[in-house]
C-alpha cells in the first residue's frame, strides 16, 4: 500500500474551474489521481470498519479472539496510517 497520490488538502481546496481551466493532459492526470485515491482512502476505510465491527457486533465477537481482533485493528491503522502519509 502506498500514500495517496495527491495530499487531501490538493483535493479540498481544488475548484472545478481550477481543474477544467487546465490542459487535456492535466484533467487526465488529476481525475486519474482521484479515482486511485478514492479507491485507496475506500479500501482503507472498509478495513477499519471491519476491524470496529469485530470489536462491538456481537456475533462477531463471539467469532474471534481478542489476539486476532488486536490484529486486525492494528493492520487497519497501519494501512490507513501509510495511505495518508502519517508517520508513526
């Protein structure tokens, strides 16, 4: 897993007008960062909801062990932790 590929401050203070007043090639690489980055923060987001889900759903508490629960959530911010770019 690697870091976005734009920072999430790029994204927030970007403007259509800013993207469509861009070459061709400039809107193809920025909706091609989007798409990619989306892709990544809903990977990461679905790995931290199921991690919460194995800690507070009850049937899928009594599915696992709090070593294999503990795992999961630590993979979960890890990968969350490197998509975003934090160092630890």
């Amino acid at each position: 897993m690697t870091a976005l590929n734009r920072t999430l401050g790029s994204y927030q203070f970007c403007t259509p007008e800013a993207v469509s007043s861009g070459s061709q090639a400039q809107m193809h690489f920025f909706v091609a960062d989007a798409k990619a980055d989306i892709a990544m923060l809903a990977s990461a987001l679905r790995d931290c909801q199921a991690a919460l889900a194995t800690l507070i759903v009850p049937d899928n508490i009594k599915a696992t062990s709090i070593v294999n629960a503990f795992a999961q959530c630590t993979a979960a911010e890890a990968k969350a932790r490197v998509i975003l770019g934090i160092t630890p």
